[in-house]
C-alpha cells in the first residue's frame, strides 16, 4: 500500500496533534484541521489504512490513534532533511543569546559541559546528557625520566589533552646522569607523537635493544602509559533534568520511572551513545534521532533521545543529548541542539586563539 501525499498530511496532523496533547487522535479533529478539507470518514478510512501500514496505533482504551514508532521515524527523516536544506539556504543559524552569554563566561571544561546539561534542562523541560570529550586516539606527548633517589627513578608520562601520570620504578642501583639523559632522548625520539595502536612488539623490541641493560625499565614506562591513555580515555557523563522525566505521563508508571532515573543517576549506560556513531539513524550535521527501541540503551526504549556531537579539536569529540517522550517536540530540540553545538564550537576555537 503506496504512502500517497494525503496519507502522509494526516499521519503528521496526527503526530502534530498527538505531540501537543498527549491524546489520542480521532478523525474529528482531524477533520477540523486547516488545509485538509476531508470529511471524518475519508480520514477514517486513511487512518485505518495507516494503522495497516504500521504508522499509527490503537490504544486500547480509546477510539483514537497514537504514532507509531515508524509513523515518529517516518515524520523525523522528513523533518531532518527539511532542516538540511535550510541550513545550505542560511549559512547563518541563529543564536540564543542567553546561551551564549552564559557559557562564555565559562573557563574550565568540565564545569561548561556541567552548565550546558543545565542550560538544556531548563530550556526544553526534557532529561539531558554531556558526555565529556573521547580521546579515542590518544598520542604520547613527552616522557621524562628523573632520579628520586639511588632505588627509585620517577617517570612524567604526558598523552592526549595534557593528561599526566606519574610512575615510581624501583632501580638495583642509581643510573648516571648521562645514561638517563640517553634514555629520555631514546623514549621521545620513539615515542613522541606516536598512538598506543603503534606501540607494537616490533618498536618496544628496538627500543630494548638500545636500551641495552636498562630494557626493563621500558617494561615500567609501557605500564605507565597504558594507565595514562586508560586516565585519558575514561569518558565522564554529566546529566541534568531527570525529575523532568515524571512530567509526561506515558513515562510516569513508578516501575518505568524508577528505571529511568537510575540511567540518568548511574550514568555508565549513556556511554553507549559515545560509541554509536554509525548507528544508521537520521544523522544530518552531528544530529542524531533515536526513537524507542533504536536506543542503544534497552532502559530508554520507552522514550527518543536526540544526539549531537561538539568537536573540542579534531578528532577530539563529545556528545549532547536530550532525552524525553517520543512525543517530543523533536523540531525544538533538533533547532535547540544545533544552535547550541555551533556556540560551542565557537567557544572552542576562540580558546585556541
């Protein structure tokens, strides 16, 4: 059964409507919608025909119809790629000026993802997530072994965004000013610059060999720098807005809520959307929608998340999300989400100046 342009008006009158309410929808006040121009009973047969197709449902306890999962999906791609073709007709999008205002004054990192999962709280009256930036390609930077005394030498490993870890190494005996400065230069002359990937068995056996009786103190750097990219890798999770999940009433059973709030309070679950960027839903510019069971979490089948992902320098990223109803309005959130990334990204690239 063929998806005609009438069909498709009255599934978004009902969604629309369906969005606003939280009712059902009836083929009245379809009906009396600007624009159709149908009577109440060619817009029941097409509804019967939607719900055929699997775009609307029938709750059991009303004449009405909901959207389906597929009816969301259906009017989301088409909203995505009517907003695509308005940001190449705009270059321009517009800012919120209290947002920018606010993050701006904002220096540390961590307390501006904070800001930003409060800001979109408050703003859209749905749970948010910031995800703080996945160094997913962390580099050593600079390694520099000094003597603490004649037992112990003391290792400076730097990887990524400036990430520091220090690490003891026990010595039989005190190692000479000039043999130490050889093995500073042989770590940065092969480390420097180069991936944990590229660490391979190949390049720590070359460096063995000029090590020659100092090899096994390169057992202790590798360690080292395994825990520092492990440090720099962990992703920390900032949310906000949870009570505003027990607003929408489709969420508010005590069993689902319960849940929910436990996702948002432990957080550990939201780190399956850092990692599913090739999911295969609506990703135009860094938005991504997720409409109930394509969630990567099985907790939030019950609702949509929208993502977006901010770049704090390239190939450095985080994401932003917004987690509510499916009956969110999905054209605020998606317009809110945008904006917002673009501020960021502007804050970033003034910080680097």
């Amino acid at each position: 059964m063929e998806l005609d342009e009438r069909k498709v008006k009255i599934l978004q009158a009902i969604i629309k409507t369906y969005l606003e309410t939280g009712e059902p929808v009836g083929s009245r006040t379809i009906s009396k919608m600007e624009g159709l121009n149908l009577s109440s009973a060619t817009i029941r047969n097409e509804m019967a025909d939607l719900e055929e197709m699997g775009y609307i449902l029938q709750p059991h306890t009303s004449a009405g119809r909901i959207p389906s999962d597929a009816g969301y999906r259906l009017y989301v791609d088409q909203m995505m790629a009517e907003k695509a073709l308005e940001r190449e007709e705009h270059a321009l999008v517009p800012k919120d000026d209290e947002h920018e205002k606010l993050l701006a004054k904002v220096d540390r990192l961590e307390t501006l993802l904070q800001q930003v999962a409060k800001v979109l709280a408050y703003n859209t009256n749905y749970a948010t997530m910031v995800t703080g930036p996945n160094y997913k390609n962390t580099n050593v930077k600079f390694v520099q072994l000094s003597q603490v005394d004649d037992t112990q030498i003391l290792a400076v490993i730097v990887v990524g965004n400036n990430v520091i870890k220090n690490k003891m190494i026990d010595v039989d005996e005190r190692i000479p000013n000039d043999e130490l400065l050889k093995l500073n230069v042989l770590l940065n002359t092969f480390l420097t610059g180069v991936s944990v990937k590229e660490i391979d068995l190949e390049l720590i056996q070359t460096m063995k060999q000029q090590a020659g009786i100092y090899a096994d103190i390169l057992e202790h750097i590798f360690d080292g720098i395994l825990d520092a990219v492990r440090q720099a890798s962990e992703t920390e999770v900032y949310t906000s807005g949870a009570n505003n999940i027990l607003k929408y009433p489709e969420l508010g059973d005590m069993n689902k809520a319960g849940e929910l709030l436990e996702v948002l309070e432990e957080k550990k679950a939201l780190n399956h959307f850092i990692a599913d960027d090739d999911s295969g839903v609506s990703n135009q510019y860094g938005i991504q929608v997720y409409i109930g069971d394509e969630t990567p979490v099985e907790t939030l089948n019950d609702c949509s998340v929208v993502t977006a992902t901010y770049e704090l320098e390239e190939g450095v990223r985080g994401k932003i999300g917004i987690i509510g109803p499916k009956r969110m309005d999905y054209d605020k959130v998606v317009t809110t989400l945008r904006n917002l990334t673009d501020e960021l990204d502007t804050i970033f690239k003034n910080k680097k100046t």
